[in-house]
C-alpha cells in the first residue's frame, strides 16, 4: 500500500533520527578507539585521492633532470596534507600496524632486504591493509660508494625480491641515507623506479626533527621514520605514531597516502 504523506513523512524522521544515531555511534567508537591507543581523537581523514597523480612540475622540494626519476622532498599542493614514510624494517611490530590500520593512518615503507627477509609475512599484510611497500635496496649500503653496476644490483635485485614476496613491484625507491648520485637515478630508473622521495621532517618517538628553521610542517612534506624497536631508541613504534599524530594533528594537517601522489 502506498505510503499516505504524514507516514512518509514519518519515515523519513525516522530514518533521520536512526542515521543520527548512527553517526553518534560511529562517533562514540571512533573515539574509543583513539582512547584505546592514547589519543584524544582520531586523526582527520585524508581528502579524497587525486584520480591521476598530479604531473611533478620544478618546484621546491622537487629535483627534475631528464630521463631520471624524479627527487621529491615535498610533494607539491596546496592541501595541508602529509606524508607518513617508515624505512628499514628491523622491527616488525604488529601493534604499529594495526595501531595505524584502526587510527586510518596511511602509510609507504620502503624495505631493506636484509632485514625484511627473515619476515616478509608482516610486509605482505602490511599490503593487505593498504600499505605500500616500495625498494630500499638489498644491503642498505651507502650508493655513494658504489659503482653503477652494484647499484643497479642492490636497486634492481629488491624490485624483483619484492615483487616476489609482496605481489607488487614497486614504483618508488628510497636511498639508504637519502645519499645518491646520478648513477643511483640512472639505475632505478632502468628497473622501473619512477620517483625518489626522501624527506623534510624526521619523526621519533619522544620528537620530530624538521629539516627548514620554521620548525613546522608543510603542505605536501614527507615525514621519515623507521621500523626501529626500543633497543634502537626511546619508545615502541606506537608511541612513535601517537607522537606523529599528535603533531600532525596540533598543525591542522591529515596523513594521505605517498603513493597516491607520486
Ligand atoms: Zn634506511
């Protein structure tokens, strides 16, 4: 039977007042799960994915040369948005991921085989969550020091091992030190790597140390930190997260994902 107007018009309060209790529940349990973690709140969400990433144009914190891939310090854009990095990956903590996971903090590791290899397991359901896992190197040497063909070796080599244990071949590629030569740009570029980012800001557990004298965030950084345990320094890697999303919150930025944009 069709509806009379005062019965939809019912409905219709009805179904607003149940999309209201809705939403005070997802309230409510979003913040039990920022209090679960040791935050006031959860993190802003990222605005919405660009649907092609945006072309890399000459722009401070970006280094173009032909045929290279791209250096990004800073990932151009008017959004406050951040970049979450995590390299090495030493410690595999699953409380980082699943604090991260829970909190809607995305994220882009860069892996060193060396230390990945006694557990890719935790890097695959790092990809499962929706986190990227991209190349930093087999050995974690000093490019520097390197002639090309050892590069392409340690750059080339990783872009095979992980798309052998995580399903995907990397796009980016991350020096160990952010120290790199042209041969380092040549070589990634010849097995597929198509950009470097490095960083402007690197994240600890108790601080985070910023790369310019305003000693704050800018839209498009890329904050650094490291699969790092408390032999290596003060704190777990959920203290460290609780400490990035502090200060990205306190500065009115939101993480989205690195991949996304580059
Ligand atoms: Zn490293």
């Amino acid at each position: 039977m069709p509806l009379t107007l005062p019965g939809l018009a019912r409905a219709e309060e009805e179904s607003s007042s149940e999309a209201v209790a809705r939403q005070q529940a997802a309230v409510r349990a979003g913040l039990a799960t920022a209090r679960r973690w040791g935050l006031e709140r959860l993190p802003a969400q990222a605005p919405q994915r660009p649907v092609v990433r945006p072309e890399l144009k000459p722009a401070q914190g970006v280094k173009l040369a032909p045929g290279r891939p791209p250096v990004v310090y800073r990932v151009p854009t008017d959004e406050k948005i951040v970049f979450l990095t995590v390299d090495d990956g030493a410690e595999k903590d699953p409380e980082f991921s699943r604090m991260a996971a829970e909190l809607g903090v995305p994220f882009s590791a860069f892996v060193a085989d060396y230390l990945a290899r006694e557990d890719y397991g935790y890097f695959r359901r790092l990809a499962a969550q929706g986190d990227m896992v991209n190349n930093h190197t087999i050995n974690h040497r000093d490019m520097r020091l390197l002639g090309y063909e050892q590069q392409r070796d340690e750059i080339c080599r990783q872009q095979d091992q992980l798309e052998r244990q995580i399903g995907v071949r990397p796009r980016l590629f991350r020096p160990p030190y952010g120290e790199y030569t042209d041969d380092t740009l040549r070589a990634a570029a010849s097995c597929g790597i198509e950009a470097v980012p490095l960083w402007n800001e690197e994240a600890f557990p108790d601080r985070m140390e910023y790369r310019y004298d305003d000693q704050r965030l800018h839209p498009g950084d890329i904050i650094l930190t490291h699969f790092r345990g408390t032999s290596l320094w003060n704190g777990t890697m959920t203290d460290l997260l609780r400490k990035v999303v502090n200060e990205v919150g306190a500065q009115g930025f939101t993480f989205a994902r690195l991949d996304d944009y580059l």
